[in-house]
C-alpha cells in the first residue's frame, strides 16, 4: 500500500508518521486489495482532525476523525477505516456468491 501523509496548519513530524503507517497497516490484514491512502491531518484552534481516502479495487473509502488530541484523532480514524473496509469486503464476497 502506497501510503501518503500531509498536513494542513501542521508540520507533519516523523513521529506522525511512523503512527500513521503503522495505525494504517492493520487495514492490510483485512483486506489485500488496498492500493494507497492519502491522510490528511490538520489543527484548527482546538480541534485535531485526521481524514483519509482509501483507493481499493474497484472503489473508494473515506473517512474522517475529531479530537482534542491528533493521536487519538489517528486512532479514531483507523477504527473507522476498519470498519468500512470490512463492510465493503462483506458486501463483495455477498455479491460474489449470490446473497442478497
């Protein structure tokens, strides 16, 4: 998985991203058609936000986070990325085997 981090009103250390990338390599294990991310992790004021877009065979998936903190913010949306993952892949192999 090619794996792209940027930041908006943020320097985005190395430590930042060592945590995404290995916040994000979970979703790898549930899924192997991922072929990149694009993060975004911005502040503003009070609020850390991390969004991200997943690119995976055939469509997209996005998702995004609040926080007062931008690690917990990264965990969040790792849990949603997670999930959403793992209902497109039930949605495929439902539809791959003729459930409705």
């Amino acid at each position: 998985m090619q794996l792209n981090i940027s930041g908006h009103h943020i320097d985005v250390t190395d430590a930042l991203k060592s945590y995404v990338t290995e916040k994000l390599q979970r979703l790898e294990r549930h899924y192997d058609h991922i072929t990149n991310a694009h993060v975004i992790l911005s502040v503003d004021k009070l609020k850390q936000r991390a969004e991200a877009t997943v690119h995976i065979s055939g469509a997209e998936v996005f998702a995004d986070a609040d926080c007062a903190d931008l690690y917990a913010a990264i965990d969040k949306l790792a849990d949603k990325l997670d999930r959403r993952i793992l209902k497109y892949k039930e949605k495929t192999v439902d539809r791959h085997h003729g459930r409705h």
